[in-house]
C-alpha cells in the first residue's frame, strides 16, 4: 500500500511541489530575517527616523511583516508559515495598509496574459521552424535560421528589449513609446469587449516580440536536433521502405517523437520567462508581477518583495506540475516509469 | 603527486588535441580569438587608454566620427574608450562565477555519480527541486538584503545559485564514462578510485567541463547586467551594465543622437556573449563528433 502510494506519479509530483514551495517561504523567511542587514531592523530603524517611538515602530514593522517580534524565532516563522498558508503575506510598506496580496492580484493577470501567450506563439513557432531547416538540412534556410537562432539563443533577453526600444521607438520611429509602456491606456476597464482587447493586445505587443526573440533560439536549436535524431530511427526508415508519404511520416512519426521531449521543456522556459519579466516588464513598465518586484526591489519594500517572489514561485511550480501531467498525459512510458528520472 | 602531474600533463594532452581540431573550425576559432581579444583588451587596454578624467562640454551626445569611433556619453567622453575601460568587471565576474559554479558542480555531480544509491538520488531530487526555483528573482531579492560591495562576494552568490543544472549534466557525463571499458578495467584491477578519477576520467571530461563553464559565464553576465538595471549592484564603478543603466536614466532611450551611448556598451556585451557561445559550441563540436554532421 504504501509502495502503491510512494509510486503514484501525481502524488509524487504535488509532494515535491508543496516541498519546493514551503522551501522558497523558508529561504525568504530567513534571507529577510536572519541576514546580515537584516530588513525588520531596517525598517524599525526607518520608522524611528521617520519621527516615530521605538516602541511604536516596532510594532508597525510587526504589523506590516504579519510577524510578532516579541515571539522567539521558530514561533516566528511557525506564524508567518500559517499567515501565509491562509493566504495572508503581509502589507506593503511603501504604500501603506495596502495588503501584498491584494497588489499582487491586481497584476498577476497582465504576467499570466504576456507570458502564456509569448509561451504559446514561441512553441508553435520554434517547433515549426525547428522541423522545417531539418528536414531542408545544409540549404540556405537551415544555415540562416540556425544561425540567427544561436545568435538569439547568446544574447541576454534584456538587451533585446533595449534594442527593441531603440529600434522600434527612437531610430524608426514605429511603434510610440506610450504603447509600449503600461498594460492598459487611461480610461480603458477590464471588461469583454473588442477595444479592451484591442488596447491591451497594443500594450502588450513589442513585449510579446521581445520575449518570443529572446526565447525561440533555443526551441528551434532543440527541435531541429530532436527532428534529426528521430529521423535516424530504424522505425523512419522502416516506415519510408514502406512507401508511406513524407507528410504522414513528418506527422504521425518524426514531429509526434521530436515533439514529446519538449514539454518538460516548457516548464523550465515558464520559470525562465516570469523571471524575465523582472527585467523586461521594468524595461517596458507594463504592470505585472516583474514590474510590482523590480519597483519593490528599489524602494526596499521588503514585506512586497518577499510576498511577490513567494507567489512568482508559486505560480512557476504548479505551472511546472502543470507541464509534467501534460507530459505524463502524452507519454504513458513516464507515468510507468514512476518519474523517469 | 603523482595523480596530479599525470591529471596535469593528461590535461595538456587533451587540450593541444582540442586546440588543433578547433582551427579546422571556422566559427570556433573565431569565437575564440574573439573571446581572447575582449578579455585582453579589457584587462590591460585600460594601461594604454586609461579613463577620461573630466566632462566634455563641447563634445556632448554626439555621433561616431572618425575622432570617436563609437560617439560620446551624456558628458562628452568617448564611448569607444568608456567601453575599454568597462570591461573588467564583467570578464571578471563571468569567469569567477564560472569557476566557482564549476568546480561545486563538479564536485557534487561525480560524487553522486560515484556513490550512488540513497544520497545520489536524494542530491538529484534536490538539484530539480533547486532547478524549477526562479533564479534571478531570488538573487535579486539576496542581493538587497546582502551589501554587495565587490566583485568576489556577487560571483560567489551567483555560482552558489547557478551550479544545480550543471552538476545534474557532470553526474550523467561520469555514469556513461563510468561505464566505459577502459574505467571498468581499471576498477577490476583495483587502481584505486583517486587515480581513476584524476588519470582516467576528470581529463576526458575536461572539454565538457570547459563548455558548460562558458555557458554559466553567459548566464552570469546575463545576471550581473540585470542587477545593475535594477538598481541593486553599486553603482560606484564603471562597467558595460552601468553605462548601459546610467544612459537609460539619463533619458538617452528617447534621443536618436544619443543612443550611441547605450549601443557601443550593448554591443560590447552581445559581442562578449556571442563569441563566449560560438566558441562554446564549437567546443561541444569538437568533443562530441556526432554533432559535427548534425549542426
């Protein structure tokens, strides 16, 4: 029963991730906490300056941690694990009285909306072209979008954004730099109609370039050598001996087996991505949860630093355990397996 | 000793052999050479052209000429040179965290490889765990509580953050020469686990250790970069991500004439990255020859 229980790929894949999570709490409790310049004394220190009692101020930094300064640590971090466990990551200190998690609800949208759909674009794409300059090896086409992708693949996607701006805004002057920063434009709610869509899909579309560039590199590097690899397999060969038609090989046996490795990819492209956007979403101030951590980062707002890391991460593993039962799904030989590590 | 100066002579062997196949290949031997002259000119170019000293009232914002090749900063001072002079930082950086997260990954990946069982899977579990956790995000969020004053103290965080991915390549590299013929031959006839590691398997896996230190190189001048942006690394010395931040904060993005002032130090770092990677793969080419034809 037990080895029944140990041996359940999904039971074993929620385990790891509650571990990864309750990991990531405890590093972020502690690096806040514990290290040297410590931020609770930062904050006191901050507060007293400001005109406040040194009592009084503790309190409030008490208050805007969710912590109890008065307990000893582990009961500390026992709360702050229970605090958080309802869903409760502290207030912002910058802003005050504003609840963390109400912040980061406001903009984890517009991260989820950029992110997912870049994922999406960059997957068909790389996939597609990765098969094509496979198929059509050592023509000029291969060559071309094989080096263009390595160069992709080197440069930091950060400088792409840079460049981007630069390019787009101020040497051509194509898309107006207004576009290109914010989620929405003043005046435009959230509601299901064609101008909301409209407008955010123009906020959002040189980020969406950005990102898809400096991530589709390496999918058709990838792709490309799994196309190759799996047209060396005796089964292809079997199947052209047999007369069946390059389309029906190309689909029902090379892309199908080329394809499949690439899903565990996917998860670490979407940690890779939402930790991007800590420097893209800067770069373009669109409102997200890059933006909220990197402006959280400069103001020192530790209580909204530490809370929109947590739920970053959050939203990184179960998009990772997302990723391993869609692959789990389409491959039955790891769910066998038992992990297939 | 002994184990030392056959690991060192072995090494040498390996690296001629590297070095002659590599100048058959065209990209590889110009990444190479390419690599060689950044780092070059960032450590001693600074000797021949040291930093302009004073602002430049005349001369500010303007295009490349022939007078300055890469045009002037908000303050009139020659780009070209500012990017001479910016260099160091970031090679220094990119190596140490290279070095650093090599020699952990290296480490912690043949140790798991070789004991196996409990501990080997119990490293391995925690290496995916480690590897799924957003890496930059977090450094950035240690990166303000920390006071990061010097180049040696921000290597040693990023390696610490950045070797997991390569140790879980080191532990697969030594399984499969593990298995090779030759190791299992000198495991049967006893020759002791520290020579078999030193003589036989860490120098036919110098070229794959070498590779994968490059690519946490890039990641690392990818990080480096990024935390100056955000504001995070001091801003007292000049470096490639500095100016290309001080240039953004002086509005530059929004001022076609002085955009050089973000481009010659942008282009210093894509050049860097993009040479670090051809030679890199050019490498991997050359160690692994089944993916001469395939690339």
């Amino acid at each position: 029963m037990v080895e029944r229980i140990t041996n359940n790929f999904i039971l074993r894949r929620i385990v790891k991730a509650l571990f990864t999570v309750w990991l990531v709490t405890t590093i972020t409790f502690f690096v806040i906490r514990a290290m040297p310049g410590n931020a609770v004394d930062i904050l006191i220190q901050d507060l007293t300056a400001q005109g406040m009692s040194a009592d009084d101020a503790r309190t409030q930094a008490a208050s805007l941690l969710s912590i109890n300064l008065n307990a000893p640590a582990h009961e500390q971090y026992l709360e702050y694990l229970a605090n958080v466990t309802r869903g409760d990551l502290g207030r912002s200190y910058k802003s005050r009285g504003l609840f963390v998690t109400d912040l980061v609800v406001q903009v984890l949208p517009w991260t989820l909306f950029s992110v997912g759909l870049s994922l999406l674009i960059t997957f068909v794409l790389g996939i597609a072209l990765g098969a094509i300059i496979a198929y059509t090896r050592d023509s000029w086409i291969d060559h071309l979008i094989s080096n263009l992708a390595a160069m992709l693949d080197a440069v930091s996607p950060y400088l792409i954004g840079l460049l981007a701006i630069l390019l787009l805004n101020v040497t051509w002057k194509l898309v107006p730099l207004s576009e290109m920063r914010g989620a929405l434009s003043p005046g435009i709610q959230p509601e299901f109609s064609f101008e909301f869509f409209a407008d955010a899909f123009t906020h959002v579309k040189v980020l969406l370039l950005v990102y898809v560039l400096a991530s589709v590199g390496s999918w058709i590097l990838i792709m490309k050598s799994n196309t190759i690899t799996t047209l060396g397999e005796d089964y292809v060969t079997v199947a052209r001996a047999r007369g069946l038609s390059d389309f029906r090989i190309l689909t029902a046996y090379v892309g199908r087996n080329a394809t499949l490795p690439l899903f565990t990819r996917l998860a670490i492209s979407i940690g890779f991505a939402v930790g991007g956007s800590l420097l893209l979403e800067s770069l373009f101030t669109y409102r997200g949860v890059g933006f909220l951590l990197a402006r959280a980062i400069s103001e020192r707002d530790y209580p909204v630093m530490q809370g929109v890391f947590l739920v970053i991460t959050i939203s990184v593993v179960a998009a990772n355990l997302v990723a391993d039962f869609l692959y789990g799904w389409l491959d039955p030989r790891i769910r066998i397996a038992g992990g297939g590590n | 000793m002994n184990a030392w100066r056959d690991f060192f002579i072995g090494t040498l062997r390996e690296t001629g052999k590297t070095l002659k196949l590599l100048a058959r290949n065209k990209m590889g031997m110009f990444g190479f050479l390419m690599t060689l002259l950044i780092v070059l000119l960032s450590l001693f170019g600074p000797l021949i052209w040291p930093p302009e000293t004073s602002a430049n009232v005349a001369d500010i914002n303007q295009g490349p000429s022939l007078k300055h090749w890469l045009g002037t900063d908000f303050q009139g001072q020659d780009n070209l040179r500012k990017v001479i002079n910016g260099g160091k930082d970031i090679v220094t950086i990119a190596f140490l965290t290279g070095l650093i997260a090599t020699t952990i990954a290296v480490t912690v990946g043949s140790i798991s490889a070789f004991i196996g069982g409990t501990l080997d899977s119990m490293m391995m579990e925690l290496v995916n765990i480690w590897l799924t956790i957003p890496k930059f995000p977090l450094l950035a969020v240690i990166a303000t509580v920390i006071k990061l004053n010097d180049i040696v103290t921000l290597s040693i965080l990023m390696a610490l953050l950045d070797w997991p991915g390569l140790a879980r390549q080191v532990r697969a590299q030594v399984l499969s020469l593990k298995k090779r013929d030759y190791i299992e031959a000198a495991t049967m006839l006893d020759l002791g686990t520290r020579d078999i590691v030193f003589r036989e398997i860490l120098p036919n896996m110098m070229s794959f250790i070498v590779v994968s230190m490059i690519f946490t190189m890039t990641f690392a001048i990818y990080q480096q970069t990024g935390l100056v942006f955000l504001g995070i690394v001091p801003y007292s010395s000049s470096n490639w991500g500095v100016m290309i931040s001080a240039a953004e904060r002086r509005g530059v993005l929004f001022t076609a004439s002085a955009s050089w002032s973000i481009l010659a130090p942008m282009g210093a770092i894509v050049l860097f990255q993009l040479a670090l990677i051809t030679f890199a793969r050019s490498l991997e080419e050359v160690f692994n020859p089944r993916l001469r034809t395939s690339v």
